[in-house]
C-alpha cells in the first residue's frame, strides 16, 4: 500500500518535473494517471508535482530484498528523493548566472535539473542508448530490470529495482544470448562485457569510487568498457558520478555548439575529432556546472525541434556521427 503522501517544497523554476523525468536522462520513469512512477533505489515511488511542491509517496512491500538492495533502504525516502533530484544544487542560481550569456536569451525552459542516478544503472542505460531512441531504450531497460527484484504489483504492473551486478552476474553466460532474443541486438554483447569487467574491478564499489576520482581520470575508466564511447562516459559522469563539468555531445548539441563556433560551420556531422573541442567551448562559456547548461538547452532545442513528442526524438544522433577509432560501434554520444 502507498504511504502517505508528503510533499517536497520546490518551485516549478527549481524542478520541472515533466520535463526532467522525460528528456533523456532517466528510462524508467512512466507517466499514469496517478502520477509518474518508478522504482528508486530499492523504492517504489510515485510524484506529482504542484504550484507548491512535488508530492510523493513510497509503496510498502515487505517482500524480502537482497544485500545490495537492502542497504538503499537504510536512506530515508524523502532524503532519498532530495538526493537524487539534486535540491541542494540552486537551479535559480545557475540561471541567474546564465542569463547574460546569448545561448540563454532565448525561449529556455524553466527547472531543468541534472538527476544523480545510481551509477550502475546510468551506465547500462546509456550504452543500450547506442544508435537508439527513448521509447525502444526503455524498452530495453525495463527488459533488463526484470533481471532484478520485483518490488510489487500496482494495478496489474510489476515494478522491478534495477538489477545489481551480482543479480546480472548469476545469469552468467546465458545473459548475452537471453538479451540478443530479447532484440538487443549488439548491445547484448556490450552490456554482458560490462559486466565481466565490473566484476573483475571490484563491481559497483569500484564503479561509485569514481565519484571521488577527477572527471578525466573517470572518464578514462569508463571508456575501456566496450560500447562507452566519448558521450556514454560524459552522460555517466554527469548523472551518476556527480561531475558537473561533463557535456554530453549529441547531434542536438553539436548543433547548438555550430551556430557558434566559426570552426564547425561547415560541417554536417560530429566526430572524435571536434566532439572535445565542443566540451571545452562549452565549459569555457558556463565553466564548472557546463554539463548543467548542457542539459538546459539541450532538453530545450530538443522541445523545440520536436514534431510530436520528446520521446519520438531520437537522442544519440549516432547516423549523424563519423567513427574515426577501431572499435566497431564505439559511440560519440
């Protein structure tokens, strides 16, 4: 049954919650008509946002969990919620200081906030993202969830937490060919990879010490994963391993970048040759929280730009991406 329900205050120019939990960043969350809704560290959730705050409430199950999950509990919901919506970070700040740069004259929407996801899920989320789009990415998500414990059934729908590393690693061999049937196609073979060399590192623990290390240094590391490329790792380390400073570079975002740099002009597509010259324009323009101005005109242009809905766009752009390394399939964005 759901808990009570309490309400975060926050404005809408603090959070715009429609926005954030549709725009790219996050795969599980699904709008009902009871709010939007998913699983979150080891939770059930359910928001709605008003004038005055977003409401929510937690679902209680007393089905048993595993240690992984076990210990998400131990947070308290609502600190939980704070947590990974960012509220300590002033949004109306960031904005304040944006205000005067060019890129922010125009119709920019209001609350758009960088999530704090766990870093295990941000990184199998993003390299299923590889030559993707939102709907067939949450697809592929919600398949993977089901690797994970089911946490309750709410109006005939199973929520699942996301699967620790030990759950995907118990599925062993058969997790590769299990996820190609399921029509992951190559990235079956990446996501499968990921998890061996997790494991071999030392698993999620290794993975959330990244948090403490450099943006270049944990950057590096995530590119020896196959199937993290230069965008995959910037979206790990600006949602997950708390570096603001990362900019994801998408065909949207090239395209931002181009209007302005003389030296993009006159090209067409990104490649591994310009994409760090956009991330250093970008955090010599908005400096230490560039990822977070990244993330405004991105969701932005990308509202803009859309024909029927945010979900139709298709975010990686990788048909517009020019490999220029070995690997086959080695994403950009």
């Amino acid at each position: 049954m759901w808990t009570s329900a309490r309400t975060l205050t926050v404005s809408r120019s603090e959070l715009n919650l429609d926005v954030v939990l549709r725009c790219g960043q996050s795969f599980r969350w699904k709008l009902t008509d009871n709010g939007w809704m998913s699983t979150l560290r080891g939770r059930v959730y359910r928001l709605r946002q008003h004038d005055d705050g977003v409401e929510f409430a937690v679902w209680e199950d007393k089905r048993p969990t595993n240690g992984s999950h076990r210990a998400m509990l131990q947070r308290n919901p609502e600190e939980a919620l704070k947590d990974y919506l960012q509220l300590d970070v002033s949004l109306v700040k960031l904005y304040s200081e944006w205000s005067d740069d060019p890129l922010f004259k125009d119709d920019i929407l209001p609350g758009v906030r960088i999530l704090r996801q766990e870093p295990l899920e941000c990184l199998m989320s993003f390299i299923l993202s590889s030559c993707n789009n939102i709907p067939r990415i949450s697809q592929m998500v919600d398949e993977l969830c089901t690797y994970g414990p089911q946490l309750a059934v709410i109006d005939g729908t199973a929520y699942h937490d996301f699967p620790s590393l030990e759950d995907l690693s118990k599925v062993g061999a058969k997790l590769e060919p299990r996820l190609r049937e399921a029509g992951f196609g190559y990235r079956a073979a990446y996501i499968a990879k990921a998890v061996y060399v997790l494991k071999e590192r030392g698993g999620e623990k290794w993975l959330r010490r990244l948090r403490e290390e450099s943006y270049e240094t944990a950057r590096k590391e995530l590119m020896m994963l196959a199937g993290v490329g230069y965008k995959v790792a910037d979206c790990v380390c600006l949602m997950a391993l708390d570096k603001p400073a990362a900019v994801p570079v998408d065909t949207h975002v090239f395209k931002i970048a181009r209007q302005h740099m003389t030296s993009l002009q006159r090209l067409q597509k990104c490649s591994t040759t310009v994409y760090p010259h956009i991330a250093e324009w970008f955090l010599k323009r908005f400096g230490p929280w560039s990822g977070w101005a990244q993330g405004v005109l991105f969701a932005t242009r990308v509202r803009q730009t859309a024909s029927d809905s945010l979900e139709e766009q298709q975010i990686n752009g990788c048909t517009n991406i020019k490999k220029t390394t070995k690997r086959k399939h080695q994403e950009l964005q």
